[in-house]
C-alpha cells in the first residue's frame, strides 16, 4: 500500500497521513516502528508547526492526524514523515504540500536500512581538548576632546 495524505470524511477537521515502513532490502513492513509526521506553515507571528505521531503495526502500516484541516496543510512550507526501528537506521521522507485540486496525494514508503545510526561527535571537553580564545588586543585609549 502506497502512503497518502488525504483530508479525512469522519474528522474534518484534522488532516490524515498514511503510509508504510519498509525495510531497504527486504521491502516487508516494520512493526512498531515510531513515525513523526512535522508540517510547517508559515502565519503572520511567524512559523506555525504542527507535529504529529503514530506507532506502525505489524504491516508497518501508520495513520498520523494533523490537528488541522486540509486547508491549512495546502499553505504549508514544509511536510516531513520521519521513522524510526531499533536496528535500523532513522529515516524519512519529504512530502509536497498537496494541491488545491487533490483530495489526497500519493507518499512514497519510508525505506529504513538496518544497522545503527551514526554516533555524533564527541565534545572536545570529553576528549580533553579545551579551546582557548586568542588574547583580545587592547582597546585604543580614549582621547578626550582638545
């Protein structure tokens, strides 16, 4: 099943994501995988981000609602579906806002590649590494008016 979002019949207003999360090579579905769907719409005091959240079940299938309508969701600047498994390192995808004229648009599934995701850097403090600033030249001496 290829995800959409799609303004829902029964909830109207809230604005509905679906898809799957499939595993890169195998292309079967990950149960209990953690799906975070971000839309960001711009609004006169400034961004206005909505977050949504949704557990996979045993298809890898999810349904995410946006507590907005679909109206809203068409102004936004930018829709995000991030997953992630145990095992597997995080993903996502991108989505185009959908088009005045589609009641729902096609996502593509979220294709996780096992493995573990990379550790971030270390601090330098923890390497034992302390930077220093370079000395601060003197200021000009103030001359006062002659």
């Amino acid at each position: 099943m290829v995800g959409c979002g799609t303004p829902t019949s029964r909830k109207p207003n809230l604005y509905e994501v679906r898809g799957r999360v499939v595993d890169a090579e195998t292309k079967l579905g990950l149960a209990s995988a953690r799906v975070r769907v971000r839309a960001v719409m711009p609004s006169a005091v400034g961004k206005q981000v909505l977050t949504s959240y949704a557990v996979a079940d045993v298809e890898g299938q999810y349904r995410a609602e946006l507590a907005a309508g679909f109206a809203a969701v068409q102004h936004a600047a930018e829709v995000r579906v991030d997953a992630s498994v145990p095992g597997y390192v995080p993903g996502g995808v991108d989505l185009p806002p959908p088009q005045k004229s589609q009641g729902h648009y096609a996502a593509p599934d979220i294709l996780l590649s096992r493995g573990q995701a990379p550790h971030p850097p270390p601090d330098l403090k923890d390497l034992g590494i302390i930077l220093t600033e370079p000395p601060k030249p003197d200021p000009l001496p103030w001359r006062r008016g002659r």
